[in-house]
C-alpha cells in the first residue's frame, strides 16, 4: 500500500491559465474522488469515478471543469481559464467499492493559487 | 441530503485533559459516520468508522466515538491528549456510493 500520491503538491498560476492535476490511488481500490477545501472549510465533494465511468458530478463543478479517468487507473482534474476563486486545496480520494461505504484514502492534495 | 455540523470551530485544551469534539450529522437513512484528522498540508486520515452495531467505537491513537442516533450526534472523544493531537478533525457522513460530505472541522490546540 503506498498511498494515495498526487501531483503537483503547489501550483501557482495567473489568472486565465489551464492547469492538471493528477492523482494515483491505492492499485486495487476502483473509487476515485476529487475534493476541494478551502481555508477555514471542510473538503467538498466534486466528482466521484468508479473504475474508468464518472457517475456523479457536484453542481460546484463549473463546466470549467473536466476529469478523466482513463483505464481505471490514475485520474486528471483540469480546470480551464482559471479564477481567482479557484483557489484552494484540491484532494484526491480512493477507497474499495465492496459492502457499506468504505473510508476513503486521501492524497496530500494539490494547493492551487491563482495570482 | 446528507449535512454536518460541527458547532465547536476552535478548542484548547491542556495536555493530559479530556477532549470531546461534536458532530451531529442528517441523513436520511443509516449513517455511516466517520472522523478523519488533517495535520497542516497535509491530507486527511482516518481515526476511526462507524458503520453499525456497537455505538462506542475504537480508533486509532486512544481516540473513541459514540454514535446516538437520537440526538444524530457522532461526538469523538479522548481521555487524554497529548501535544501531538493538535491538528483539524472532520466528521463526515457517506452515502451508499461512498460519497462522503464533511463538517467544516475543528482546530485543537493543546497547551502545554
């Protein structure tokens, strides 16, 4: 088990730029989710993948916002033509989809600034 | 929907004393509850889970919760707790997808 691994661990970036972020969850764990915490807040749900399918999206995620999970495995979250508001940490999740909810493995997160 | 509400956003407490942090929680159907701990830049981790069965739950590093579904709380408890505990702790409720929503969590500070 060598965790959850995301990457970049800081983005700094103006105004109008596209930046990725990728994740890589536990290898045998078919959930995926993406999470944004601001300062002061608690991690609010984005989007969630089960394998390669993406079956929710939060009303948060503007169509600004993209994420992919190719093949089931590692997942992308990019954001176009950033905003200031974008600001924030953004975590990636993984947990097993067997029984009642599992608890879910966090990365270290991405900390986005937009300057 | 599913919501969290963790009323305390800052407690101190003196090393070696108890900690209780609140949580109470709405869902519609069985809840399945968590407490996770985030130290700064970091992600979070889990302390401990409750799914069903026994209401008082054991997690890791002496922390303990109990679940009262008549008061939808989940509060975490400690009997002593040590400079290493200061940290933000998040309750969270998931749904049957897994789909976790968190409290706005609550800063410990420990005092020497």
């Amino acid at each position: 088990d060598t965790g959850v691994s995301q990457d970049p661990r800081h983005k700094i970036t103006k105004r109008g730029q596209n930046v990725t972020f990728r994740c890589d969850p536990i290898s045998e764990h078919n959930r995926l989710y993406w999470y944004r915490q601001t300062l002061g807040q608690g991690p609010e749900f984005l989007t969630y993948f089960q394998n390669e399918a993406q079956l929710e999206k939060s009303r948060l995620l503007s169509d600004r916002f993209s994420a992919e999970r190719p093949k089931g495995s590692f997942s992308t979250l990019e954001i176009q033509r950033t905003e200031q508001g974008d600001s924030a940490m953004y975590l990636c999740a993984s947990s097993t989809a067997t029984g009642p909810p599992q608890p879910q493995h966090f990365g270290d997160g991405t900390r986005l600034s937009i300057l | 929907a599913q919501s969290v509400t963790q009323p305390d956003i800052h407690i101190t407490v003196s090393e070696g004393a108890s900690l209780e942090l609140r949580c109470n929680y709405s869902y519609g159907a069985t809840p399945y509850l968590f407490w996770y701990v985030q130290s700064p830049g970091q992600g979070l981790q889990l302390l401990l889970k409750y799914f069903s069965g026994d209401t008082l739950v054991q997690g890791i590093k002496g922390f303990e919760a109990e679940f009262k579904r008549s008061q939808s709380s989940f509060n975490l408890r400690k009997p002593s707790v040590h400079w290493s505990d200061a940290a933000e702790y998040f309750c969270a409720v998931a749904g049957n997808a897994g789909k976790s929503t968190f409290g706005d969590g609550t800063t410990l500070t420990v005092k020497p």
